[in-house]
C-alpha cells in the first residue's frame, strides 16, 4: 500500500495514525503542498481533487478522503477497530469526526487562507491570528459541548474505546496549538488529547517524526 502524505496535513495525519493503529505497513509518498506537488499533473492522476491523503493499494486502486478511507481500512481490517458496532456509538464517533473534518478543518485549509490572501487581500496577521482561531474556537466550543452532553467519554472520546473520533480529535488539536490557539476553553477535549498523544500510534506518525518534515 502506498499513502501519499504531507507532514503538517492534518488529514494526512489521520491516515498515519489509522494505519499506524492498525499495524497496517505502507509506502510513504511525500507529497509536499508548499512546492505545490499536490498540483501536478503526477498527483492529479492519482487524486483529481488535488488533495492530500490518498492511499493506492497493491491492485492499484485509488482511495480518497480520509474519513471514508479510515472507515474503509475499518472494514478490510476489523480489528483492532476504529468505530464502534452500536448505531448510536457509531452515530457519537461519526458526529465528532464530522464537526472537526466537515466544519473545521475545510475552512482553515490551505487553498482557503491562500484564496482569502489573493482574492480578498487578508494580510498573514488577520489570517493567522482572527480567521484561523475563529474557525478553531466555533469548532471547539461545539465539540466539547457534544462530548459533554452525551456524557459518553472516558479516557478517549468513547469511553476506553480508541475510536476515528480520536483519530480526527489529535491533528486537529495539533494544528490549533501550532496556531498557538488557546485551547484552555475545552478541557475535555485536552485531556483526551493528552491520553491519545500517548499512544504509539501518534507518538510515531506525528508531524515531526515524519521524513518530510522540514
Ligand atoms: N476532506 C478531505 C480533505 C483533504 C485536504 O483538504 N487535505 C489538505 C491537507 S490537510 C490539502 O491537501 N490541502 C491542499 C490545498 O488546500 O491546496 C479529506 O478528509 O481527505
């Protein structure tokens, strides 16, 4: 299996820690986005959209976007799992990741603080400190509240269970730190990142563990 991957992505880190959970090898293609590699026409082929995870397996086919690829590798490699079997667990796991990769990260992505820069004229300070945090605390403030009310956390947003919520949880903290974003709004959701930034599974495919790293 190849997985082509950006150390700062944050769902290239998704990937990284599902294949990493799961045992499961690869190839790491690196695939920077500030040489704008995701670009070419060698990446296009690959991935149309242009966007970072993709994952070939060893007949060749082309998986894309990483929630959908964590539940797929879910399928193909059952344990240990990544979501839960109950409907309404499953519902919980399906609804953190989505807040964090439908509703977060899309609005901070890369090709979006580039857009805000040339078509609107943002300078790096209004993007970096006002549009970034913006979008992160509208994101948290939803989430922690969610964990809260469904009372269902333990250790990992699922109980003891490390599940694709956790897995979407950890970049995402990443990033919002990188950002220096101040996170002491939303304990809960800390201390699980804190539990989870324990497990082998992030402490080895973290952004600065991985050979792109620059
Ligand atoms: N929904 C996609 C999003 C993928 C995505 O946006 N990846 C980012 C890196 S984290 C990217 O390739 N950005 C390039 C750009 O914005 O130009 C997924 O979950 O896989």
């Amino acid at each position: 299996m190849q997985l082509y991957t950006f150390f700062r992505s944050s769902t290239s880190f998704r990937l990284r820690i599902a294949l990493a959970y799961k045992g499961m090898s690869y190839e790491a293609r690196y695939t920077s986005l500030p040489k704008m590699e995701h670009a070419k026409p060698d990446y296009l082929s690959v991935n149309p959209q242009g966007l970072v995870p993709a994952l070939i397996d060893d007949s060749g086919k082309v998986f894309t976007q990483s929630m959908a690829m964590i539940e797929y590798l879910d399928d193909l490699k059952p344990a240990p799992a990544l979501m839960p079997k109950h409907p309404e667990e499953k519902w919980y796991v399906r609804a953190v990741a989505q807040i964090i990769g439908c509703e977060m990260h899309p609005l901070n992505n890369v090709r979006v603080l580039k857009y805000l820069k040339t078509a609107y004229a943002l300078d790096d300070n209004k993007i970096n400190k006002e549009w970034y945090p913006h979008w992160i605390h509208e994101g948290m403030r939803g989430l922690e509240s969610l964990i809260a009310s469904q009372g269902r956390a333990g250790t990992y947003c699922l109980g003891n269970q490390f599940t694709m919520a956790d897995v979407c949880l950890v970049p995402q903290i990443y990033n919002a730190k990188r950002f220096n974003c101040d996170m002491t709004p939303y304990p809960a959701a800390m201390k699980i990142f804190e539990a989870c930034a324990q497990l082998d599974c992030v402490k080895t495919t973290e952004p600065a563990t991985q050979s792109d790293a620059i």
